[in-house]
C-alpha cells in the first residue's frame, strides 16, 4: 500500500448487513477508507446526493470522481481493483465466480427480506399487510434453508469455504446475511435446524474483518412507513 494513498470513503449505516460486506473487504484488503455513518430515512441524510435510489452503502473517491452505489456492485469493484491486495475474493474463473455472484445473489435477498420485514412491523397493526409479511417470511425461510444445504455440502465435502478453497466474496455476504438473520430476530430457532450453518458462520466471525464490523443498532426517531 502506498503511504501517500488517500482514503476511500464508505456511507453506511451501523447495522447494515450490506454495508458490513464492504467494510469487511476493505479491512482484510488492507485499504484506507473512511466510515461516514448515515440513517437513510432521516430528513438530514446526504444520502440522495449521492444515490438517486436513497439506499445505502455508497462509496465514495478521493479523487471526486461518481459515486460508486450498491453493496454488491462495490464489493466487485475491490476485489478487482485491489486483486493484488490481502485475499483475491474472486477466483478469475467464469463458472466459479457465476456461482460466487449467485450467493451474493442470495445473501442479499435475504437481507432485502429481512429489512422489508421489519419496516412493515413498524406499521400500525391495522396497516400490516399479512400476505406481503408472509411472503417476506417465505423468502427469509427459504433463503436459510438453502444457505443450510449449502453449508452442509461443503461441509460434508471436508470444505472450509463455499466456493473453492479459497475465502471469497460469497462468504462474506453468507456471513452478512445470517448474522443479521439473528441481529434483526428475524428467524427464531434457525441454528438449531441448521447446526453446521451456525457452526460455520460462528467460525468465520471470529475471523479479521468480522470481529471489527459486528452490527450496531441504530434509533430511528422520524416516520419511515
């Protein structure tokens, strides 16, 4: 790393699963980047300045160039911008890296489902929609349950990681997104039917990057539905 290399900056929000992937990239690449912490929702955000689409995380550049949006979209751009920095994150193979997006695919509809979940609890009772919490629900169960087979196949094939030997972008969104499956109560009970899951998440959070970037809750204090 340069001495001289200015920092990055990365708008996130405390408990943000999809900020936290980002972050966890950043921090085991070893790049400089500065935090600037954010609630979306509030009347004094500057995230629309930087996104038209008013969703956090965002990166921005030193050098004033676009904003960069969408945690998935970023996380791409470090692992191949700084390939040559702290682990690859992708492999360079098509098919593998095809099945690495897929789970970042995954990971980040769980979270969506998580988060659209909590924002219409926040409704009055007699505002809830019950077909579209359930169906928040079905795609949070489904989800886990194919993160569980995942897991377990890699596991019961003696693997470490989910895609090639190797750690990866997939199990940085995995990790993201099952966590935050407990921080959100999202799913009571999730790592009794689904041991290894647990078990291997539980590794991997003690892990560098993971340790540094566990979820903060935040207060909301305006109406966001």
């Amino acid at each position: 790393m340069a001495t001289n290399e200015q920092p990055l900056t990365l708008i996130s929000a405390t408990p943000s699963p999809f900020a936290r992937m980002n972050r966890i990239a950043l921090i085991l690449k070893g790049i400089p980047f500065e935090l600037q912490n954010e609630i979306p929702w509030q009347s004094e955000t500057q995230t629309p300045k930087y996104n038209p689409l008013e969703k956090l995380p965002i990166l921005l550049f030193p050098d004033g160039r676009a904003p960069v949006y969408d945690s998935a979209h970023i996380q791409e751009y470090i692992a191949r911008k700084y390939a040559d920095r702290g682990p690859k994150l992708l492999t360079g193979d098509v098919d593998l890296d095809l099945d690495i997006g897929q789970i970042v695919v995954l990971a980040e509809g769980l979270m969506d489902a998580i988060v659209l979940s909590r924002f219409e609890n926040r409704r009055g009772e007699d505002k809830i929609s019950k077909p579209w919490l359930g169906r928040q629900t079905r795609k949070i169960e489904g989800a886990m349950r194919a993160f569980g087979e995942i897991v377990k196949a890699r596991v019961d094939a003696g693997k470490k990681y989910l895609v090639g030997d190797l750690l990866t972008n997939a199990d940085i969104a995995a990790v993201c997104a099952v966590t935050a499956v407990d921080f959100f109560k999202a799913q009571d009970g999730w790592d009794g039917e689904y041991v290894e899951l647990a078990k291997w998440v539980r590794g991997l959070e003690e892990g560098k990057g993971f340790v540094e970037t566990r979820p903060v809750a935040f207060n909301i204090t305006e109406v966001v539905v």
